[in-house]
C-alpha cells in the first residue's frame, strides 16, 4: 500500500506537496499529525483539494488509485490504519488467485470502515461483489459518504450507521463476508464488537480480521472472541512475512455451532 497525502484543505497555498507513505510501520503510540508515519517524502506538487486532508492510496494489484478523504481532527477513526493495507492486499490477492471466485456474488461489509478505504478498495478490485456495505458511527458518515462519491462508486458501495453492541438495522443486508480491520483497539468496544459479530454471522460467513498488537490487552479480546468463534490465522498471504514483523496479523474468523 502506498499512500500519497495532501495537506489540510484550511492550510492551502496555491499549490501541495504530495507525499508517499510506503510499509506498515507506523505506531500508534507516537503519533505526529503532520507526518504520522514519519517516512513521507515529497513527490510533486498539486492543486489544493476540495476536500481537506485529501489523498491516493495505491495498491499493487488495482489499477487505480482510491481517492481518500481523511479527517485528522475526528479521533481513530477519520485516518488511515496500516491494517487496512494487510485486509486489501489480501483480499485483491485471492481474488486474482481465484480467478475472480473468491467475492463473486458475495454480499459483503465492513465494521469500523472509518475512511471507508478496506470497502472501497475491494469494491474497487472486486467488481462482481453482490453488495458492499461500509459501516461506522453517525460522525464518520459524512467522511464515509465523501470517500464513495470521490471514487465513483455511489452505485456499487452504501454507507450505513452501525454501532457495536446495538440492535442490526434491518436495511442492513446479512452479509457472507465481514471485515474488520484495525477494530481492536479499546477495551471498552470488545464485548459490543464480539456481540456484533455474533449477530451478523452464521456459521457459513467468513470473518475477516486485520490488526496490529500494541498492547497485552489485545489478548482478552480474543479470548473473548474464541467463545464464539474459531480463529484461524491467515498463513497463505505471500505478504505475510513482511507485515508479521511489524507486529500486524490476519485471522479469518468461523461462528462456532451453538
């Protein structure tokens, strides 16, 4: 994954530095908004942006890059996470290695999509999906909506209001596919995610789950997460040597029989 990022739409001057972002290094513990990843490094310039904190994400087997809003004032959620990079290489990866088999027809969604980049990314690679729904709270609707229409893809992704741990919308198609990615952060949200899970799962959905470990408290949420589920780490991803030394991993996740 390679980001490219411009500044924020209230700082622009007639023109934009672009910056790269290239790897899965970044850490949440030493954030610096200005470079968050501290390894950007100045490409060209542009014109400023409609809309603020605007950027390209490029991945290596789509053919064009996503457009991506972000909003760095709005919490974790309005940024992009390095575990995003990991669920959409692998998934544009085994949709090539399946000749297009992998997502076809499936009705897919994304918990905790932020940005929306994992959603739009497979969308995007994925064509024949039979929905893609992206999901978060009320505030990252607008950032969520912004994103879709960027990409020109209003008539092939939804954004739609789902809270952990609160009842299902019945607008919200039952998915064969959920993704996860960088959703186990606070404590606080394990149960109401584990909850979601279960009640949008069945033993035939194919739960995908990316994260990166950054405290020991990672562990009880999957402990938790064993009572109702089996959890099986991804080993076939060819990028997977890479990205395990940065400490991020991909689980596929299987609704235990009750």
């Amino acid at each position: 994954m390679a980001y490219t990022s411009l500044a924020q739409v209230d700082d622009l001057p007639e023109s934009l530095p672009v910056l790269r972002l290239d790897g899965y290094d970044s850490d949440l513990s030493s954030i610096d908004e200005q470079d968050p990843f501290g390894r950007m490094t100045l490409v060209e310039t542009a014109p400023p942006p409609e809309y603020g904190a605007i950027g390209k994400v490029t991945f290596e087997l789509l053919d064009t890059p996503i457009e991506l809003a972000q909003d760095l004032s709005g919490g974790c959620g309005g940024k992009i996470w390095e575990a995003a990079g990991v669920m959409v290489d692998y998934m544009l990866w085994k949709q090539e290695q399946t000749q297009g088999l992998f997502l076809q027809g499936k009705k897919v969604l994304e918990l905790g999509s932020g940005t929306g980049l994992v959603g739009l990314a497979v969308a995007k690679g994925c064509a024949n999906v039979d929905t893609m729904v992206i999901t978060d709270q009320i505030p990252m609707m607008h950032l969520m909506s912004q994103n879709i229409t960027l990409n020109k893809l209003d008539d092939r992704v939804q954004a739609k209001i789902l809270d952990w741990g609160a009842p299902i919308s019945s607008d919200i198609p039952v998915p064969d596919v959920i993704l996860a990615s960088d959703c186990v952060y606070l404590e606080v949200a394990y149960q109401p995610l584990i909850d979601t899970l279960v009640a949008l799962s069945n033993k035939d959905t194919d739960i995908y789950m990316s994260y990166r470990k950054r405290r020991r408290a990672n562990k009880r949420f999957f402990q938790m997460a064993r009572k109702k589920f089996h959890l099986i780490e991804v080993t076939e991803d060819p990028k997977r040597e890479q990205y395990t030394k940065d400490g991020l991993r991909l689980y596929l996740m299987k609704k235990k029989s009750q």
